[in-house]
C-alpha cells in the first residue's frame, strides 16, 4: 500500500548512490547478493537475542535491495537480475519470523508460524499473478520500473519492513506484532484473490 510512496521519496537518493556504485564498477547482482548478506547476518543476530543489531543489518539490506534495481537501470536490466531480487527478498522476509522463533521458542513459535504461513498466502498470491499477468502481457502502471507486475495489497514491503522494525524494537511484544500483521496479510490475500480473478478473466490470453 505504501511502497509507491516509499520509492517516490527515496528514488532520488538511491540513484545518486546507484550511479557512484556503478561506476566504481560494482553490478546491480552484486548489490543483490550484498544485501542478501546483510539480512541473513541481521536474522542471525536476531536468532542469537540481539535485535537492535539485526535491525541495523536488515535496514542497510532493504537500502541495498532498493539500490540493486536502481544500478540495474543505469545499463540493462536482465531477468537473471529480476529472478535473483524477488527470491532472495522471499528468503530474506521469512528468515526474520524464523529467528524470532529461535530466539525464544516458547513465546514465540506460534506467532512466527502464524505469520509465516500468511506469507506463504501473499507470496503465492503475488507470484501466481506476475506470472500469468506476464504471459498475458498485461503491464503496472502504478510501478513500471519493476521486473515483475506488482499486485498491491494492503501489506507490501514498505509495511513488512515496518512491522520487523517494531518487532525489533519491542522484541518482547513479538507475538502482538506477528498476529497482527498475519491477519493484515490475509486481507491483502482476500484483496489480491479477489483483483486477479477479476483481471484475469477480463484479459484475454495472447
């Protein structure tokens, strides 16, 4: 719901740090792959009971994950490239439930297993219409510049990110944070079934 938003105030600061990345020669796969790093190294230091650490981690990956497409467009974006951002940003969003679970188990588990599966239910949802939008040919004009058709819905990455940061901040208040952005997920799933059932039986196959 928020990440045009987002991506409207932060684009022109990311593509001044995009062009200084490209020119000293670094590809946008390999901002990708840094970034990557950097959330699974935040997820650990969650796991291991550090959470204001896990957040630094995991906000320097999300600046990278936005900076990777930025450089990709300075040349010529791939569908390597694509395919590369949008797995491993599904690893990286369920890798922080996961180590809240880790954390502490007893307190935790549940909610994490109850957000997880919602992620499951968003995931899907968008990656079933992106690629049948694309067979399709049928384009976002909301967000153009993104290899894949983004079907909005109420919880995006701009509101996931958000809810990891509280879930940081207040880690003992984890479980409150995680059932409730699990049934905020599953509006956005009802949304999202609901939008590309429309769509797609009003777009005739190419």
């Amino acid at each position: 719901m928020l990440d045009r938003v987002a991506l409207a105030l932060l684009t022109p600061a990311l593509r001044g740090l995009a062009r200084r990345i490209a020119r000293a020669g670094i590809g946008a796969d390999a901002v990708t792959l840094a970034g990557f790093a950097a959330g699974m190294a935040g997820a650990i230091a969650i796991a291991l009971e550090h959470p204001l650490a896990g957040l630094g981690l995991m906000l320097a990956s999300r600046t990278l994950d936005g900076l990777d497409g930025a450089v990709a467009r300075l040349g010529t974006p791939t569908d390597r490239g694509a395919f590369l951002d949008i797995a491993l940003d599904f690893l990286f969003y369920a890798s922080i439930p996961l180590a809240f679970a880790i954390a502490d188990p007893a307190a935790n588990a549940l909610a994490a297993a109850a957000l997880l599966a919602a992620f499951v239910g968003t995931g899907s949802s968008f990656l079933a219409f992106a690629i049948l939008a694309e067979r399709r040919g049928i384009a976002n004009p909301r967000l153009p510049s993104k290899g894949f058709y983004y079907l909005g819905g109420l919880t995006e990455a701009t509101e996931t990110l958000s809810c990891f940061v509280l879930m940081c901040l207040w880690p003992g208040l984890f479980a409150v944070w995680a059932f409730g952005f699990a049934g905020l997920c599953v509006v956005t799933i009802v949304t999202r079934l609901w939008a590309g059932w429309r769509v797609l039986g009003d777009v005739p196959p190419r």
